[in-house]
C-alpha cells in the first residue's frame, strides 16, 4: 500500500476554485445539420463489436449501418458529457471553506451537489445509466485510431459505394499515415468511381486546425482579411475544443491502492489522487489540441502562432489597436522575442494622440488561458511533491523562428534566414548506439548459409541467413503450433490487429512448455521451440559481435492467415511500418524513443517455418514508410535479423492467401528487460532436465558402475 501522505484540503482550491473561461462554448444543443437519435443513446462498443461481426459475416449492408450508428454514438457520447461538465460547472459553484468546525462542509456538499448534477444530467441525455457506456481500453483505442473507417471502406466497397468508401479510407488515412499502401488504395477507388478529382473529405477533422491551415494560405497570398477571418474562427474554435477535451479528462477514476479505514488523511489524499491525474490530463490538452491526427509532433507554438500571425495581419489591414492587443498577447508566452518587442514599440507609434498606449492591454482570451495554465503549473508541480508523484513540465511553448513567413518588422524589412521545424519538446529522436556496430561474427552453426548482409541489404545491422531451420523441424514446429496458438495472443484477444483482412494467432514459449508438459502438445515438439530459439540468440549475439550478453525480451510463435472473401482490391498491409523500439514519424523523419515503445529493445529476429502462402514479404522501407530498400520472401528455415532502432524500419506485406508462420524475437542487451515468460521458461527446463536425469540413473543397472 501506498505511504500515505497528509494533503491538506487548500492544495486542491486554487484548481477546484479556478474560475470558468471567458469565452463561451457552444450552445447547449444539438450538433447543427444532425438530430439525436430517438430513444436511449446505444453503447459505441455494442454497436461497433456488431458492426465489425457483420463485416466478417459477409452482411455488409449491417456492417455499414452499426459501424455508422457506433461512430454517432462515439461522438455524441462526447457532446454530452462536455456539455454536461460545462452546464453542472456554472449551475454548481465551488466556494472555499470558512473558518471553525465544520466550516469544510460547505465545499464538499457543492462538490457533492455538482457531482450529482453531472449523473443526473448524463442519465437524461444518454436515456440510462452513464456505466452503460463505458467501453474498453481496446475499443477506445480503436476508435482514437479511427479503425471503425477501415472496416467502413472495405464494406462499402463490397456495396459499390465508391465516394463513401474513399471518405471513408481518407479519414482513416489521415490518422494512420504510416500505412504506405493506403494512399494508392485512395487513388485506386477515386479512379474506379470515375472522379479523379473527388475531393477527400475527412470526417474527422478538427475545426480549429482546419481553420488554421485556411488562415495560413490566406496570410501567405497576403489576404490579409480573409486571413483575419480565418484565424479568429480557428481562435474560437481551439477554446471551444479545449473546453471540451478538459471536460472530457474529468472521467472515473480508480483507487485500488487506497484502503479506506474512514480517517481524513485518507479522504483527502485520495481526493487529491483525482484530482491531480485530472488536472494533469486537463494542462495537457494544450499538445492534444497542437497535435494534427496521426501525428507525434505537435505544431510547435501553436496557440502563440495565431496571435504572432494576427498582430501584422491587422497591422496591414490598418486596425494598429488590435495589432498591439494581439503583439503584447504574444509577448505574454515569449516576452524576450525582440522582433515582436519592436513591432509593439512600431504600433504604439502608429495610434493616435487621443490614445493612450498603456491603455491597450493583451488580448484577454490568451491571457487568461496563459493565466490559468501558469496556476496549473506551479499546482502540479507543488502536488507532485506532496503526493510523491513525478512530473516533468513540458515546454508547450516551443518555437523555431516564429511563424512561417518572412513578415516581420512593419518597416516592411524582410527576415532573412532559415526557420527549423518539426521538433518537439519531450521527445527524442532515437539516438546513435554508443556500441560498436560490427558485424560478420561465426554462425557457430554447421548448414547454416549466409545470403546478404546489411550493405547487400541496403541497410545498417541486417543480415539474412538460410537452414537455420530443417525441413523437419519446420513441419513440427508447424504442427505443433495449430495446438497451441490463440487468435490475438499478444494483442489482448483482437483477432485482427493489425488488418481487418487476416486473422492473427500466437503463443509464448511458456506456453508450448506448460501444454507439452500437460501432454497437451508433444513435449519434443514444444522443446524445440525453446531450443530453436535460443539457437537464434546465439546466432544473432555471434553474428553482430557483441560484447555483452543478448537476453530474450519477448518471444512469440506468430501466424497470419488471409481471411477469404476479403482479398480482392486489397492494398493494405499485413504489419504496418514501423521500428522495434522507438515510435516512427515518417512526416518528420524521426524516431522517438519513448514510450510506449519498447525502448530497451536492441536486435530482432524473425525465423520462418514456411513458404506455402502468397504475399506475406517482409520489407525494410525508409523513415518515409514509403521507400522500399529491400524485401525478403519467407521460407523454412530463414532468418531475418537486424537491430531494433530507427534505422531499420520494417512490416510485412499483406498475407492473401494461405497462412504465414515464423518465431519472432527480440533482444535486449539491459538484464533488467529479460523476458519474464522466458526465465520461467528456463525453470521449467531445468525441471524436466532433472526429471529426465532423475529416470535415467532408475534405469543404470547397477553392474554398469563397476
């Protein structure tokens, strides 16, 4: 159990006291061109899990009509409780405690108060119990990843609804960038559908981006009014969303370490516990709201951006008061920015005499945003003290030169130099190895035949080998995997998680152990498993002359087999590109090495067990995910290794027909990452080695001592 830790009540007040933003959100109505549904609002969950079994099921008609429903429920969901926290927000105020015995009481009866006004409003506009639509941590995935559009373009398709099925693939697209087929799959259904130049709507964009990005052309074509325009609308609407994403960080929170024994200590930690993992979620939408779909670099200095751009677009359009509100605006995030500094001194000489400069102040909606932000910080970080929590401010401010143009000084001075962009604070590009990189090491191994190595591979640490395995065992690790494997092992029981379009199965080396050990599987054939594939470690350790021991991070016998009916047209692939242990950022050319990527991972392997499938060719591609550099077709016994970083970017073709099966393995050179199912493993064996020891020396007669 956690220590605990005596929270006074004053800690959380000046969060819990903060005072609603200025500006307003939108009304509290129905979304505008849409009506609600009649009736209680059906779980996005139920409806997508039937939408996704109708897809398989061939009844696409109702795949159509549940994925839809589930993507109105999902969004509807959303407008309810934002506007549910907003309306209970202002309808049940806070106030601070007063002074004396139970002078506490008051507060916690108005947060009792606005806590039952949030169920009771939730209840009324869902037609039932907020629990109803909880969904899973999986399916709220999904739907952020916006899967849901992937099985809406297939089905529409199979119902020859072109257009919608390239909205549809657009949309999904837009956050899955990484799928480099998907952009020819788009061509290909606007080219079927006669309308090259269809124009690709994706329903999911975000409003204040997609105003930004109009005020930006204006601004650059020097339409500075219309850029004005634009600007001010994206303004609106990113305090509309950000109203919306802190309502929607205000969900149930779990106390499982707490042990409620009734004293005020306890109380107030575990109110501060909540409160703090909601403030934080809260602070941080100001990167969710920078950060474009699909994306893991915000746009740096984002909010500021908008006011940078509006102070010399006003300035040329003759309003100098709303330039100098907008300049001092800007200043209020970087006050040290000398261009910005003179322009304001430029303004100020431009008013008229009447005008007194030090009467024109910052713009109030940035600076109360920067206000309340500020107080959040220093709440935080005062809480990650007292609470025992670790927090890293990031700078949400980061910038690389200002706005993108050579506008700077009204003086009509052009800037010259180049401005850097992006980067983004708190991530790291995934950095060189400080080892030596060498290769070219023993195979240790007699029959095992060298094929390429990573200059004939046209990459860094790569190399592939032959006869790794023989024929002989490829068909028993073959055999024996039909009875061990589980669909979506390793993927949280998802039968297809990577492609609508095959079904995934998996199991561990433990696994294999426990099952030939319960006679489940015969026992040779789920030893091989742990030998072949400490016989790949030992290559891959050779090979790549290492200096240090290679330990198992994960082992997993995989197995991808194409789902028929559902192959024609299919331009997707099987594994999306991706590194081992970092996070791929094709757009930016990067590799961050940070969670939730597999960060200690240092080498793959991939052991194949067969050829007899089509499709299905592993890849290595450029941080693009696009460039191709090499592609290698799978058959028994090869073996594909290479290191687990950025430099080698790989997937897997898609899989249209047949089943493709191979051990795949990762590697870490950090002791403190080894695979836990893998040192049970090695229990296990130890255990059947002293069994088998223990009836062989039953078996000595005991004349064979002498």
């Amino acid at each position: 159990m956690r220590e605990r830790i005596w929270t006074p009540l004053p800690l959380l007040l000046p969060w819990l006291l903060l005072p609603p933003p200025l500006w307003g959100g939108p009304p509290d109505g129905p979304h505008p061109g849409r009506e609600p549904e009649p009736g209680p609002l059906q779980p996005f969950d139920l409806l997508y899990a039937s939408g996704v079994d109708a897809y398989y099921s061939g009844d696409y008609e109702l795949a159509v009509r549940d994925l839809e429903a589930a993507l109105r429920s999902h969004e509807r969901l959303r407008e309810i409780r934002a506007r549910c926290a907003r309306h209970c927000t202002a309808r049940r105020p806070l106030a601070p405690p007063g002074a004396g015995p139970g002078a506490e009481l008051p507060f916690f009866r108005a947060l009792l108060e606005r806590a039952r006004c949030y169920r009771s409003c939730q209840s009324q506009r869902l037609g039932g119990p907020a629990s109803r639509h909880r969904a899973s941590e999986d399916v709220r995935s999904d739907f952020q990843r916006r899967v849901p559009y992937n099985y809406l373009q297939r089905a529409y398709i199979k119902l020859n609804q072109l257009e919608k099925a390239v909205e549809a693939a657009h949309t999904f697209f837009m956050a899955n960038p990484e799928h480099m087929e998907m952009q020819q799959n788009i061509e290909n259904y606007r080219m079927m559908a006669g309308v090259e130049a269809l124009q690709l709507v994706d329903r999911e964009a975000r409003p204040h981006l997609e105003s930004y990005s109009a005020a930006v052309k204006h601004y650059e074509t020097d339409d500075f009014e219309l850029a004005i325009k634009y600007f001010e609308q994206a303004l609106r609407e990113y305090f509309n969303e950000d109203m919306e994403c802190r309502a929607l960080c205000e969900g149930p929170q779990r106390f499982e370490e707490y042990e409620y024994l009734g004293y005020k200590a306890g109380l107030y930690e575990a109110i501060a516990d909540h409160y703090m993992q909601v403030l934080v979620c809260q602070h941080e939408c100001v990167r969710e709201l920078a950060t474009r779909p699909g994306r893991l670099s915000p746009i740096e200095n984002f909010l500021p951006l908008h006011y940078d751009y509006l102070q010399f677009a006003y300035y040329r359009v003759g309003e100098y008061v709303k330039a100098l509100e907008c300049a001092k605006a800007y200043l209020l995030v970087h006050p040290d920015d000398e261009d910005v500094q003179d322009n304001v001194d430029y303004y100020e000489s431009l008013l008229d005499d009447s005008t007194d400069p030090a009467s024109i102040e910052a713009r109030e909606d940035l600076m109360m945003f920067v206000k309340r932000h500020k107080l959040e910080s220093e709440l935080i970080k005062s809480a990650a003290e007292g609470l025992g929590f670790s927090y890293t401010e990031p700078n949400y401010w980061i910038r690389y030169g200002g706005r993108q143009d050579e506008n700077q000084v009204p003086s009509g001075v052009n800037v010259e130099g180049a401005e850097v962009h992006g980067l983004s604070t708190g991530k790291k590009a995934s950095p060189k190895s400080d080892r030596d990189l060498r290769e070219g090491g023993p195979l240790l191994y007699d029959n095992i035949t060298f094929v390429y190595n990573s200059e004939q591979l046209n990459g860094t640490q790569r190399v592939l080998l032959d006869n790794v395995l023989s024929e002989e065992q490829c068909r028993e690790l073959h055999s024996v995997a039909s009875g061990i494997m589980l669909v979506g092992d390793g993927y949280r029981g998802k039968t297809s998680p990577h492609t609508p379009n095959e079904k995934f199965e998996g199991a561990t080396v433990l696994k294999a152990l426990k099952f030939g050990y319960e006679g489940r599987v015969p026992l040779k054939s789920a030893r091989l498993f742990y030998d072949i594939s400490e016989k790949a470690r030992k290559i891959v350790e050779s090979y790549f002359m290492l200096n240090s021991t290679l330990y198992f991070s994960y082992t997993h016998m995989v197995c991808r087999t194409a789902l028929s009916g559902q192959q024609d047209r299919r331009n997707d692939l099987s594994h999306p590109i991706h590194a081992d242990n970092c996070l791929l950022d094709p757009e930016a050319n990067e590799c961050w090495k940070q969670p939730p990527a597999y960060t200690f991972r240092d080498y793959s392997a991939l052991l194949y067990m067969n050829d007899d499938f089509e499709g299905g060719e592993f890849i290595f591609t450029e941080m693009d995910a696009k460039t191709v550099t090499a592609s290698i077709k799978p058959k028994c016994g090869r073996m594909i290794s290479f290191s687990s970083g950025g430099e080698n970017p790989h997937g897997v073709k898609a899989v249209t027909k047949g089943q493709r099966c191979a051990v795949a393995l990762w590697f870490t050179l950090d002791p403190l990452y080894r695979e836990l199912e893998r040192i049970q493993a090695d229990e296990v064996i130890a255990i059947l080695d002293r069994e088998q020891q223990g009836k062989h020396e039953l078996n000595i007669n005991p004349k064979d001592e002498l």
